[in-house]
C-alpha cells in the first residue's frame, strides 16, 4: 500500500542539518545517574523537532516503528580500574559500578564501545521516542578479543571466564530493557558472542544456558525458546503484524569461519539449523504466513577481502557463508517463494543491503544491514530507526543517527548524535522494498551523484575515510545483488 510521504519529507529535509542532540549515558539507578551526568555536564540540546520526525513517522496510516541495532561489541574492560569489581560482583550490580567509575571518555576509533559510548546510544535511540513496536539487534554483544583481555587482566578460572562473558551478554541486554518499558527485544548471536573463541559457538555450551531466560523474557514469547539452548535459534510471533513470524537464526554456523573447537559433535550445527529452517518455512506456508529474518553474517560475498586481490580475480572472491549453505538457502527461497519478505544482518559494521535473488522465477529478498555501534573500523556510532507497514510488515523507510563527533568525545567532550539520513529522501524511493533497492543497486553502478551519497553514509560519514573507496567501489556494488561466487565473478571479474 503506497503511503504519501511527502508532508513528512519536507519536514525531514529541512531538519537534516540542524537536528543534532546530546545525549547522556543511560542508567537504571537515576540518583546514581543524575550525580553522574552532573560531573560531566552533560545536557541536552532541544530534541523537540527531531522527536516530531519520529512521531510522524509512527503516526502514518498504517505504519509502525522499530530500533535495528547492533554490533554493540560491548567492551567491560575499557576502563580497566573496575574489571575486578565487575569479575567478583553479580551483574545486577554493574549500573553502580559503572555508574561510581572515573572513566568519562568515549571510546575512540579502532576500539569496541565501552560503558560511555554503549550506554549513550542506547539512551539516544530512547529518547527519540518510547514507542517502539520492538527492537531487533543483530548479534555481537562481546569485545572482540574478549577471552584474551580477560585473561590478561583477570587471570581466572575458565568457568570464572565464562561467567564473566554471560554476565557481559546479560549486561547488554539489560541496557536495552531498561530504556524501553518493556518493548519485546528480539536478539541474535554474532561470531564474537562465544565463550569457546571468535566462531566457536559451541550447541549447549554454558552461554546459551546462561542467556536463555533473560533472552526469553525480553522477548514476551518464552514458548519460542524452549529449544533455545540447543543452538541459540528461535522463532517468534511477530507483535503486530497478523500472520507473520520473525525467525531468529544463529547463522555463524554457516560461517566460512565457523568451527568448534570446544565441543565437537559429529552432526554440524549448521546442517540441523538448516533443516529447522525449511521445518519452519514449510509451517508457514502451509498456514498462510510470511517471516522476516534475522541474522548476524549476512549471505553473499565480502566485496572489501575479495577487492584486495591477493590472487587472481576469482581466487580472491570470500563468501561470507559456506557454499553448501548458500546453495540449501537459496532453494528454501525458491521452494517457499514468497514466505520470508525481508531480512535484517549486521556483521559488518557497515550500513548497507543486498538483494538475493532466487535461482528460478522473479522473486527477491531485501536484506538490510545495520550499521555497528562499536567504531573499532573507524566507522561512526550508529543504529537506525526503521517504518515498516503494519498490514504485513514490509519496509518502507528508515532513519539512520550517528554519532557527530566521536573524536572530540572520545576526549571528554559529550557525545551528540544526529539524523544522518532518512533513506527514501536521500535516494529518492519510494519505499526500501527489493524493488527499490534493486533500483537503487543499479543507481549506484550508473550514477556517480548516487554512488558517491551512499559510500558517504556506508562508513557513517566517518572523518576517517570508510572501506569503500573510488578504487574498490565495483566490489562492493556487485556484492549487493550478486550472492553466490559464480554471479559475483560474472559481475566484478569480467
């Protein structure tokens, strides 16, 4: 159903520019908060107009709202004065400790969020507005490096460790709820969120048991999570949208990168997720109802690895899930053309999407890749803010805040996020279905206006200058509607 946006769009352009808020860090504990956000001086600019946009955006006929963040990589350890505090108490007791700690610097480019920067954007996205549907995080909860630094600062046990990585997993999760007065949280697991190492997500292992009940809380849904432990995967009801499900897949076990090394079995994880996949897509189609997914890797090529061309063209080519994965995904797409409607990935920290196509037949799947919270690729802070049509949970706008100015922050200065761009307006569409991003792909290919805009907003309009470059631009536009090895050579090695 077509919505008139243009009211709205007026008001957005007039706002892109001068809309910037900054925002505190968040708390449960308010009198700790208050006394906290008191030393720093930290206050906001007038966020009136910016609140507007997000009310209108909900109020349209028909249109709902929803947070997509992720790639957190919440770092525990950057200031390294507390992490025994925080090692010896339950994590209830971490908004204190956080909340009495001397640290007040953001964490800069080319580290994982810490406590300020986390928090901060957590609080940014709730001071838009309450009136979120639901939130969708795309997986990475942990630091990378996260079993080393512990190690190296704490020195316990390995079951000392393990508790250590669930309480941090716990502690994100709990950031999130405490800013949203009970809006379902509906999370993933990244390839950083293992406590065996980075890919190592072991079926059963302690983490899962340890998230579980909090993850199934958070959802409203704990039916969905009785098999959870088994290997971090679920499916839930959508909360609004009449007959339409959201399946949460633990997609690292389709990883070229993915192996247990802690708990080998003989059945690959990856094999059982996949056969639970189609379980599900064939109830749904027998029932009449469609699906969204959600993942953390998203399928396909990494355009930036396979541009560095280390070999020959085509040797260079990296997908990002294994072959034998990507082929089973692309038939259940065909097989239940029609059932799985859009998609939502994180991984590369990167703000983008891709378009997969069926093997047979005109059906696409738009995959939205949210950008990352942590900047540790020098990539701004940002998370977006996503419209969706309530009738049956198709996309049509979204918009996309970041952090302004993350090198004067990460000097004590307060952290200001803004609007960096509502999608429809900055690449004149009408809505970010499979169509229109398809137009888009091709805009990007043939118009350098188009082009230049989106690798713009690809790093987050990081100062640093992002991974997508006028030298290695062609990669990552084949990679947006090219997802196995043979169609992405056909585009970029020719």
């Amino acid at each position: 159903m077509q919505k008139n946006k243009q009211p709205l769009l007026k008001i957005i352009s007039s706002l892109l520019v001068l809309l910037v808020f900054t925002c505190p860090v968040a708390l449960a504990d308010k009198m700790q908060a208050d006394k906290k956000l008191s030393a720093k001086k930290i206050s906001y600019i007038n966020a009136k107009d910016t609140k507007a946009v997000i009310r209108s955006l909900s109020q349209e006929t028909g249109t709902g709202i929803f947070l997509s963040i992720t790639d957190i990589h919440f770092d525990p350890y950057a200031d390294t004065s507390i992490v025994k505090d925080l090692n010896n108490n339950p994590v209830s007791a971490w908004p204190k400790i956080f909340a009495n700690a001397g640290d007040d610097d953001a964490s800069p480019y080319g580290v994982d969020a810490g406590y300020v920067l986390a928090s901060s954007a957590v609080k940014a996205a709730s001071n838009l507005t309450r009136n979120y549907d639901f939130i969708l995080y795309s997986g990475d909860y942990l630091s990378h490096d996260f079993r080393a630094t512990y190690n190296q600062l704490v020195g316990g046990t390995s079951q000392e460790f393990n508790q250590f990585a669930i309480k941090t997993m716990r502690y994100v999760s709990y950031l999130l709820s405490s800013q949203f007065n009970g809006v379902p949280i509906y999370g993933t697991l990244g390839n950083n969120d293992a406590i065996c190492g980075d890919y190592m997500i072991s079926p059963k292992s302690p983490l899962l048991m340890g998230i579980a009940p909090q993850w199934s809380d958070l959802s409203q849904q704990p039916d969905a999570f009785t098999d959870f432990t088994m290997g971090g995967f679920y499916k839930v009801k959508h909360p609004v949208v009449t007959n339409h499900d959201i399946i949460v897949l633990n997609n690292i076990f389709w990883s070229n990168d993915y192996r247990d090394s802690c708990e080998t079995s003989v059945e690959h994880p990856g094999d059982a997720m996949m056969a639970w996949l189609e379980w599900q897509l064939y109830q749904s189609n027998y029932r009449g109802r469609t699906t969204t997914l959600l993942m953390h890797v998203p399928p396909g090529i990494n355009a930036y690895s396979s541009s560095k061309g280390w070999a020959n063209c085509q040797d260079s080519i990296q997908p990002f899930w294994q072959d034998r994965y990507t082929t089973s995904f692309l038939n259940l797409l065909q097989n239940y053309n029609g059932v799985i409607t859009n998609g939502f990935t994180g991984h590369t920290h990167m703000d983008n999407f891709r378009v997969i196509s069926v093997p047979q037949g005109n059906a696409k799947l738009p995959l939205h890749v949210t950008p990352a919270v942590s900047p540790i690729f020098s990539n701004n802070p940002a998370f977006k803010v996503v419209q969706y049509d309530t009738s049956n949970a198709a996309i049509l706008n979204s918009l996309t805040f970041v952090v302004s100015n993350l090198e004067q922050a990460s000097q004590g200065q307060p952290l200001k996020w803004k609007i960096e761009y509502v999608a429809t307006s900055a690449y004149n569409l009408p809505d970010l279905s499979a169509r229109s991003l398809t137009t888009l792909a091709s805009d990007i290919v043939s118009s350098e206006t188009t082009r230049n805009t989106f690798m713009s907003y690809y790093a987050a309009q990081t100062p640093k200058g992002g991974p997508m470059t006028e030298q290695n631009w062609h990669a990552f536009a084949c990679a947006q509607t090219n997802i196995t090895k043979t169609d992405f050579a056909n585009c970029y090695c020719k």
